[in-house]
C-alpha cells in the first residue's frame, strides 16, 4: 500500500476512507445517488432487456419445434453454439460492426441466454402431462387453445426456472459489458480494480450479488403465484 | 337394460360401425379390421377384448382423434367424415383412464372448460358446472375450488365424468375409465355411473377388458380379438349362455354360468309358496342376485332359499333347481 491519498480527489476524506477500511458506510451513502445507485439501475435495464428479448425469442422458438418437430435440430444447434462462444469473444466480434454500444452488449447478452431459455422451456412443453393433452384434444379444443389453455400453464415451472437461471446469468454476464459500454455495476467494479480504494470495489459488488439474489427470489414467488396448484398438494 | 326404440330418449343418438377398418402407416395388421356394429341411442356398448386388440383405437375413431382408412362411421345418421372433427369433439363427451383432468385447473374450472369454447355465457357456465357437480355427487360449494391433486382417485374420475357431459353430449366415448381405481371404488363409480345412466340415457361406448365390469355396465357387449375383428356382438346373457367360439368363451371364462346368474335376480323367479317347513332357511331380499342366493345355498347346505320382499313381507322360496333352470333357459 503506497502512503498516497487512495483516491484522486473525492472531497474531505472521511477517516474511514482516509484510513482505506474494507468497506466506509459513509462514502458508500454519500455516493449512493450519484454512482451506485445510476449504476445498479442500468444493470437492471440491460438485464431486463436481455432477458425479455431472449425468453420471447426462446418461447417462439420452443413452441414452433414443440409444433414442427424438424425445426428442433436447427433451433437447438445455433442455440448451444452461441452459448459457447465466450461473451466476451462475442464482444469483440460484434464492436466492428455495432460499435461500442448498448446493441452490442443486448446482442451477445441474448444469444448467451437463449440455450438455457430453449431448451429449458422446450422440455417443459413436452413433459406437459400427456392425458391432459389428449383429454383436451378429445373435448375440441383447438390446437391453439391447447398450447394456451394447457400447455403453457403447464410449463410455467419450467419457464420460471429457465428465467430464475437466465436472470442470475445474465446479473454476472452484464458486469463484463463494463469492457464495452461505460455502464452498470461492471463498470464500477472495472474502476474499481486499476484502484486499491475498497468500498468501491467492495460496494458494487456486494450489489451485484444481492441484485442476483433478489431477482432470483423475486422470480421464485412469482412462480409460486402463478401455480397455486403446483402446491395444493402439500396444503391439501 | 335394453330399450324400445320408440322410448329412446330425445338427444341420444345412434351410432353406426360400418365396414371400418384402421390401418396406422407401417403396420403389417390392421389394428380395427372390417368392424361393423350398432349401438342403438341410449345404450351402453361395452369394447370388450385382449389387449392390443384396437378397442381405444375404434373408439378414437369415433370422435376423429383416429382417422378410418376404410368403412364409415355415422352418429345418428350423418357420417363423422361429414363433420369438423372440432365440432364433431366438442359434441361428444370423452373420458379416459386417468381423467385427463387438467391439474392447473379447479374442479369447476376443468368441468367448464367445453361451454367455455362454446362461448356459453358465464352465468350458464357457472350454474352447468354446479348441476353436474351436483350429479356426481361432488357438491360445488365443497369441491369446486380444489385442484385435482386434492381429490381421490374415484372423485377425479368422476369429475372426469362430470366434464365429459357438460355440454349434454347425445354420445359418450370412455376408454376404461374406471381401470386404474381400485377394486371396492370401482365397483361404486360403476354403480354411480349406471344410475347417472339412467337418467340421462346417452348413448355411450365403453371400452374395458375386464368381463365382469363389461357384464355389469353393458346393454351389448362387442369382443374384439387380435387384429381388431369382431368375435361376436350380443347382450351380456347371450354372450354368456352362447359364446360365438373358443376365443369368445375363453374370454368370458369358466365361470360364465355364475356370471349369468348374476345377471338374474330373485325378483326374476316365480317363488314357491312358503310351506311350514321353510321357517330355518337362509333368507334373501327380492333384488339379490341368483348368484348370491346359489352361493347362500351352497356355504348353508340347503337346497332352497326364502325370498323376502319390500317391507319385510315373505315372498316364498326359491329352490336350488329353480335357479340351475334360470341360468341354463
Ligand atoms: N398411433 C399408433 N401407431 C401405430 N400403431 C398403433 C397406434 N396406436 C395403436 N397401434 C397399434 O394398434 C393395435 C391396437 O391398439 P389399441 O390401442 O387400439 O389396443 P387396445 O385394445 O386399446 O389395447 P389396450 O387394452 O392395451 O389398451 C396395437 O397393435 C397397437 O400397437
Ligand atoms: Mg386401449
């Protein structure tokens, strides 16, 4: 540790900051509206845009190769190997052609997710209770109303856990965007690492996981809202 | 059993196998080959055969989940080809093995769901759902919320049940229905559903492969044998005085004779004057069955039995020989 001031110049040091403590609730309060709090908002808007966009891309693709059986393959393949490009590979593939910005970040950030969200959501189409769909084809209901009536609320398990595990993903993928655009909590962890001030790096961070955990709980009730019957049983 | 035509309800329609045969692609046999049948409106038709033997698939066939390859078949007189195979679902009520039901659904729910794609209004939806449950015995207030997880297996198939008739269907398909309940709840759903039968007189295909149960619920009963072909077609006491050949009597087995028996009850014989010497007999209501009263006489060593009738009153007695002639006429 060098006996510099850690950093530039944030107004009058706290003894706290001046002393560089593992984490000053006084700096991180005081620079709460004006760094973390912009920060933790834009990692919930490219999260959100990315998981949006990638559950209604993974949906239409699941229900059309639950319908036409041919388009699984095809759908299946292009899905596994843009997850295994390395998002930030794919980074550096997209800037020439979209730049440094948001539509770079949303375009890797969704082809990263839509292979959890497809097959995830597609083995939930299928283990749809067979009796039921047969049940339901035999009283008239059209193809449509089944996938509406029985199909999709029977999958919503299932799509809620490929959201759960998506949404956690996507939190940690967002962060390495910092390398693209100067925005979420990546980017404050960026800052954060070229200096040795802890709260900073402490504090985004520490807001990174908990912004996980609570989208992860949050999904995890709305799920349990969405399928009352899911737990009848036990209360029954 | 049996009805006149002429007293054939109004709704129930007749259903007509003409020369149909069920080839699926691939297949060296047919599953259903050259089947012709006819159930008249209002009956019970029971499937009866081994498996493999294309019962679900003749059944499929009526509401169109199968298409023939050949023959026809018409309810009551229009052709099932004629007709949108949604219509043509939608007008006939369908229950199969396991309910069916939709578990993310309530009760009320799962029986509204064909007046909901009919666009019935809410209030006549509602007051349907209420009515039915009612008739199986599953009243609204107490059952209409729950999941069908909550229920037991004898209620969810009656709910099944409920569902298939929402819509006053004029025919029922069921595809064993009550096979996977065990055997005292089967025995009541059976006897529930024969009373419901009762009074609303659908015509109604059953499929089962069990003798018994088709003996009990059937008005005709159709053995089916490998390759889908049509052993023999007649009334249950028929079948079990004169099976058509090996297969059929095999089929219906050894104990057919006491299986008829139980087709005839007491109230069926004219009984003997009680004389004196009748006051230490085992005694029997009118409505018990020939085969119960056999096996009276048989565990007690006698060789007759009293028939007591409504309100205590002593009917007479009827002898061992009485009920060997019954089940052999
Ligand atoms: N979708 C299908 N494609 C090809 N073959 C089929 C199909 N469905 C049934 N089969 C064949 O048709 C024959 C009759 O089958 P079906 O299901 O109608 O018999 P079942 O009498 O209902 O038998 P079970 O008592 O076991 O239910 C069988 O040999 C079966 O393998
Ligand atoms: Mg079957």
């Amino acid at each position: 540790m060098s006996d510099q001031p850690v950093l530039p110049d944030y107004g009058d040091p706290s003894p706290c900051v001046a002393d560089n403590a593992s984490f000053c609730t006084d700096w991180f309060t005081a620079h709460w509206s004006t760094l973390f709090w912009p920060a933790l908002a834009e990692h919930v808007e490219l999260t959100v845009l990315a998981v949006g966009f990638g559950f209604v891309l993974a949906l239409a693709a699941a229900v059309l190769a639950h319908f036409q059986g041919w388009f699984t393959a095809p759908a299946s393949f292009v899905a596994s190997f843009l997850y295994t490009v390395p998002p930030l590979a794919l980074f550096q593939l997209l800037v020439p052609v979209t730049g440094f910005s948001v539509l770079t970040v949303e375009i890797a950030l969704v082809a990263y997710s839509l292979y959890l969200l497809f097959t995830t959501v597609l083995t939930g189409l299928r283990e749809v209770p067979q009796d039921a769909v047969r049940a339901a084809t035999g009283m008239g209901l059209t193809r449509r109303q089944i996938l509406f009536r029985v199909e999709l609320p029977l999958a919503v398990p299932s799509l809620v856990s490929a959201l759960r595990i998506t949404t956690v993903m996507t939190i940690g993928t967002v962060a390495i965007a910092a390398y693209v655009i100067d925005a979420g909590l990546g980017s404050l962890i960026l800052k954060a690492l070229q200096s040795p001030f802890n709260t900073l790096f402490i504090g985004s961070g520490a807001l990174a996981v908990a912004l996980a955990l609570t989208a992860d709980g949050l999904l995890l009730l709305a799920g349990r809202l969405l399928t009352p019957w899911a737990r009848s049983r036990r209360n029954a | 059993m049996s009805q006149d035509p002429s007293t054939a309800p109004v709704g129930a329609q007749e259903i007509v196998f003409d020369r149909v045969v069920k080839a699926y692609p691939g297949a060296a046999a047919p599953a259903v080959d050259d089947l012709s049948l006819t159930v008249p409106a209002g009956e019970i038709c029971v499937l009866l055969g081994p498996s493999g033997s294309g019962k679900t698939t003749a059944l499929m066939m009526v509401n169109r989940l199968a298409e023939p390859t050949g023959g026809d078949i018409r309810i009551g007189g229009r052709s099932v080809r004629d007709m949108d195979p949604i219509e043509l679902r939608r007008s006939i009520g369908y229950v199969i093995q396991s309910a069916g039901l939709f578990p993310h659904q309530t009760i009320a729910d799962n029986v509204a769901t064909v007046p909901r794609v009919l666009g019935w209004a809410k209030k006549r939806t509602r007051e349907r759902v209420a009515e039915l449950l009612d008739l199986v015995g599953l009243p609204v207030n107490e059952f209409g919320g729950r999941y069908p997880a909550q229920l037991s297996g004898g209620q969810r198939q009656r709910v099944g049940i409920a569902r298939a008739l929402a819509a006053d269907p004029p025919v029922m398909l069921m595809d064993e229905p009550f096979g996977a309940l065990d055997p005292i709840t089967r025995e009541h759903v059976q006897d529930e559903f024969l009373a419901l039968h009762d009074r609303i007189r659908k015509t109604v295909v059953f499929v089962s492969h069990d003798i018994d149960e088709a003996v009990k619920m059937g008005d005709r009963i159709a053995v089916l044998r490998e390759g889908g072909r049509l052993a023999q077609y007649d009334e249950p006491r028929t079948l079990l005085k004169e099976p058509a050949d090996a297969f059929v009597a095999r089929f219906v087995g050894a104990d057919r004779g006491l299986k008829r028996l139980s087709l005839l009850r007491l109230s069926d014989l004219e009984p003997a004057a009680a004389g004196e010497d009748s006051a230490g007999l085992p005694e029997l209501p009118a409505e018990a069955t020939l085969r119960a009263a056999l096996s009276l006489m048989v565990a007690q060593g006698t060789d007759r039995v009293r028939v007591r009738g409504a309100d205590d009153t002593r009917l007479g007695t009827v002898s061992l020989d009485a009920v060997r002639k019954a089940g052999a006429a």
